[in-house]
C-alpha cells in the first residue's frame, strides 16, 4: 500500500490501492486526521497519544535490508509466496519483489525495477513472478498487501473475460499484466491468492517490501 508524506504534520501515512485507482495520478497531500475539523483533530490526538507503543510492528516503510528485516521480525505467516510493488513517485521509478518461503525459510526469491511505472504495474509484475518460484502441484498461498490486486483477480477478472475483457467503468488498468496473472492461476489451482497487511509488522510481507525498493539502495 503506497505511503505518502502529510504536508500538514509530517506523518507518514499510507492508502488504499483501491481508493488510488478511483483517482489516477492523485497525490494525495494531508493525511486524514488533518483534514478532519479542529476539534476532532484533538480528539484523535489525545486518543493516538493515549495507546501504548506497538513496538512490534512497523508503521511506515522504513527502507531496511533484507538482513535487518529478517533480524528485527519474526512474526506472521511462515510458509507461501510473499509479494510486493512499489513506485516513487507513483507513477515514477519502480521496483517489484518476491520471495518463495516453506518452514521460514526462504526458498526462492526474485526482484526488479523499471524506470518509469506504477505501483499496481508493480504489484502484479511481482505476482506473476511469484507463481513461478512454486514447483508445479505444489500447494502455496501467494501474499499481497495490494487490496486491488485481490479483488480483480478474485472477483472481476472472470466477468471481464466474459466480456472480451471489458469492464462497465471504462478501461481495465495494466490489461496485459492481469490476463497473464488470472490466466496462470486459472491453470494453476494449488496457488490462491490472499491479502496481507502492509506494514505490519509481518516478516516475509516486510521482506518482499525490502526486495521491491532494493533500487532505491545500494544494499539489498
């Protein structure tokens, strides 16, 4: 899920792929407690200040290595295919990851960048990778913390096809990459494909978060 910089207070705060596809090329500038009324923005501080610290989980994207991922999380699921894009600016220069793990071990793993891209072009370049790490037959899970990405395999792709690939609101987004992925798992039916949360702490899902923005670093 793309994070992005409050110009109000500073915070870093993330949204929806899905709320992002309703508006292409949004940027959005405030996060959402800046935008509410005075009064309700002391009521969420006080409310915020109030919670004790979740030391556990990541709030942000904090850029880490794959070695200081895997040193600082140990949580969340410990077998499957963890998958994540990214792109800054979005669109701008991007990058894709994906990592096979069986027993918390990784297994496999891939990564890449383009120059210029979107993060949904990311997401599903990452999906479509990590269908490939998994040895035919074998049983897995693929793992995205893109909502979109779930929803139109899982529940639209179907009656696009229906309808030569058309959609009722116009234009299907990034066409050539979801028929690739809906095709792949159509043939393949041991690979489902689930949503995981961003940024939570979750360490294959932060891990495949750190392959996707390897371009932004010279360490991977």
């Amino acid at each position: 899920m793309p994070s992005f910089t409050c110009a109000s207070c500073g915070r870093v705060f993330a949204v929806a792929d899905t709320i992002l596809a309703k508006y292409p090329g949004w940027s959005p500038k405030r996060c959402l407690p800046c935008k509410r009324p005075e009064s309700q923005r002391i009521s969420t501080s006080k409310q915020v200040a109030a919670r004790p610290a979740r030391s556990t989980y990541a709030s942000r994207e904090e850029n880490l290595t794959v070695a200081e991922v895997l040193a600082k999380y140990t949580d969340g699921p410990k077998e499957g295919v963890f998958t994540d894009g990214a792109a800054e600016p979005n669109p701008g220069p991007g990058g894709w990851g994906t990592v096979y793990v069986v027993g918390d071990r990784v297994q496999d793993e891939r990564w890449g960048q383009e120059p210029h891209t979107t993060n949904n072009r990311m997401e599903l370049r990452a999906l479509i990778a990590g269908c490939a790490l998994v040895p035919a037959g074998t049983p897995a899970v693929l793992y995205t913390d893109s909502q979109l990405c779930v929803s139109t395999i899982n529940e639209w792709a179907a009656g696009w096809k229906l309808r030569g690939w058309k959609r009722k609101g116009g234009e299907i987004k990034n066409l050539e990459l979801v028929q690739e992925l809906y095709e792949i798992l159509q043939r393949r039916s041991e690979l489902k494909l689930r949503w995981i949360a961003a940024h939570s702490g979750l360490r294959w899902n932060e891990y495949a978060d750190s392959l996707a923005t390897a371009y932004r670093r010279s360490t991977r």
